[in-house]
C-alpha cells in the first residue's frame, strides 16, 4: 500500500483565499483524523471520522475550519477564508480501529503558509 | 495546565550515549502509551505501543510506564545519527482520541 496520500505538500496563499486541503486514507482504515502540527502547540487532533461520519470535531479552531469524507477513499479539509494564524503543517492519519487502541498512519503533511 | 508535558528540547548527544525521553501527564484514566518518531518535513510513524504499567523493549529502544507516577520514559540505547528526529509521546483510554506532547528534538552527533 502506498501509505496515506496528502496533497499538496506545499501551499502558499494570501490572507482571505480558500485553502483546501487532500486526503487519501489507507485502504480498509475506518478511522481518519486531521492534525495540524505547529511549534509552539505541538499536533492538534482536528477532527476525526469513523466510516466516514465525523465523530469528534471539539479541535475545529472555527467556522472558517470545515471537513468532509464523502466516501471511504477521500477526505478534505477546508480553510475559508484564510489567515496568517493558520500557518501550520497539517497531516492526514489514518487507522484500521479506533483511536488510543490501533496504530495511527499519518502522512508526509501539507505546509500550509498564509502571507 | 496540558494534559501531557514534554520537554520540547533540542537535546544534543554525541554518538553511542544512552538518551533518556520523559513525558508527564495529569489524567489517570489513560491506559495506552505510545511514542512516535518524526524526522525532519515527514510525518510521525509509531516506534513504541504500551498498554498500562511496565516495560516493553524491542532492540535498542525501550519503553517505560510508571503509572503511580504519571510518566513515561523512552530509552535509546547506543544511539546512532540515524535516530536524529522529533520524539513525541502520545496517550490515550481505550476510545478516546490520543493527546500528544509536544515533541522532543533529538540530535546524536556523530
């Protein structure tokens, strides 16, 4: 298996532009969390689905944040409009079982700059 | 006050020392330990899975649980260049989403 796939690996943007972001779990995970990784907060857990239902969206920092799985291959992460506060590396991780009992997979990470 | 603490570091250790990673937590309800490595622009891969107290080794790494104590320690022993990378604990009870410290930057110079 190819792992999880996350596009693009970089983005630059301007403040107020829609950012969105890719997703490709591993094939057979149920389970898929959004993370956003920044120095001084260390990985923020998002949200996370299960078969594709958000179960937990309590890290969603606010309505500009938005997440979707329309089915069990793809997910997106939304960010509208954008601020220079976003600026984070944000993975995509997938897992077979929920959460604290099951390995997590992540991604190599989208850079996310917002100028 | 977070739920995990982890020294953010940078820790620098020259080639073949013993290193020692720590993380503290406030919840008594976790039950699963877990440590990650990240190197540099990729993302975490899972090195060491614990469930409750105790130890569990596997080669040069070993994991560490002492739940009295709310900590929890990795261990590297005879460290190479190659085991350069962010280390960061996570924990977690049963269902419940993992919280992550914040990582520890590691460095083994040669």
């Amino acid at each position: 298996d190819a792992g999880v796939i996350q596009s693009p690996r970089h983005e630059v943007t301007e403040m107020g532009q829609e950012v969105t972001l890719r997703c490709k779990p591993i094939s057979g995970h149920d389970y898929l969390f959004w993370y956003r990784q920044t120095m001084m907060r260390g990985l923020e857990l998002l949200i996370y689905f299960n078969n594709n239902v958000p179960i937990d969206d309590s890290g969603m920092p606010e309505d500009r944040f938005s997440a979707k799985m329309p089915n069990a291959s793809f997910s997106t992460l939304k960010i509208q409009p954008s601020e220079p506060r976003d600026s984070a590396v944000y993975f995509c991780a997938s897992s077979l079982m929920g959460l604290a009992l099951d390995t997590q997979y992540f991604g190599p990470g989208t850079r996310l700059t917002v100028l | 006050q977070k739920e995990v603490e982890q020294d953010p570091g940078p820790l620098s250790v020259p080639e073949g020392a013993i290193v020692s990673l720590n993380c503290t937590y406030s919840n008594s309800a976790f039950q699963y330990f877990m440590w990650y490595r990240q190197y540099s622009r990729k993302g975490p891969e899972l090195l060491m899975y614990t469930y409750s107290s105790g130890n569990k080794e596997d080669g040069r790494f070993t994991a560490q649980v002492d739940k009295s104590s709310k900590y929890i320690s990795l261990f590297i022993r005879d460290s190479q260049p190659s085991d350069s990378a962010t280390y960061l604990c996570a924990m977690g009870k049963g269902a419940q989403k993992l919280v992550f410290g914040q990582g520890t930057r590691l460095t083994i110079n040669p």
